[in-house]
C-alpha cells in the first residue's frame, strides 16, 4: 500500500484505513461495464482538465469516482440499489459524504451505458458549477 502524509490522508482520503484502500483496489481491478464506460469519459483529465480518480477511499467509503480539486463523487449504481433498503444506505452514505462537503452525483448503469452523451453533459455541468465557471 502506498502511504500518505497525514495532510493528504486527511483532506483526500478522509482518514481511510488500509482495509479500504485494499478493498478498493480489488474494486479496480474488476470494474462493471458501466463503470469502464464513465471511466473513459472521465480519464486523463478529459472532463474539463480535472483529475478524476476511480475507486477512490473516502473515510469507511469507496467512490466510484472521485475528483479531489472540485469535492466530486460520481456513483454508478447497479440495479441492487433499487431496493428500499439500498436507497436508505445510499441516502446515508451521500449525506455522510456531504459532511466533508463533497457533492455526490448518481448514474444508473443503464443511464451510463445508453446515454453516455447526456451522462457526461450532466456531470460538465455539474464541474462547471463546482469551479464556479
């Protein structure tokens, strides 16, 4: 595991343990179809020139994708979070993340795979806002 000052653990990774950035890199290496269709959208600072990171360890949480500069999580749901109990954790979870002042996007895998055009303006808009442009 790469080790972090305790300045960049705390404002990038929101005191993660090790046992999360394992599971994270696990996450990385088998992503969904979906995830691997946002990922190229999102890649080599494509969106707007900001750094979006995958699987990235925040606090007890793994984001799907996560943009430090701008406090961005973009999630790509699956159809198991359509159960009542998975939209009450998620609700949680995005309220959790926006105590550390972090805006949380979401995007159903079918969004993503079938809309990727409007998928990506979504979250453009969403940058632009965050960097105030």
């Amino acid at each position: 595991m790469i080790k972090y000052s305790n300045t960049v653990e705390r404002t990038m990774f929101y005191g993660a343990k090790p046992i999360i950035f394992e599971r994270a890199k696990v996450l990385r290496e088998n992503p969904t179809i979906a995830e691997i269709a946002l990922w190229n959208i999102l890649k080599k600072n494509q969106m707007l020139g900001l750094r979006f990171k995958q699987q990235h360890p925040i606090n007890i949480f793994i984001a799907d994708f996560y943009c430090h500069a701008i406090k961005l999580v973009i999630e790509v749901d699956g159809g198991i979070h359509d159960t009542e109990d998975n939209k009450d954790y998620d609700q949680n979870r995005t309220d959790e993340l926006k105590n550390y002042g972090i805006t949380v996007i979401r995007f159903s895998n079918e969004e993503v795979l079938k809309n990727s055009v409007d998928v990506k303006n979504i979250i453009e808009v969403e940058c632009k806002k965050l960097l105030e442009i």
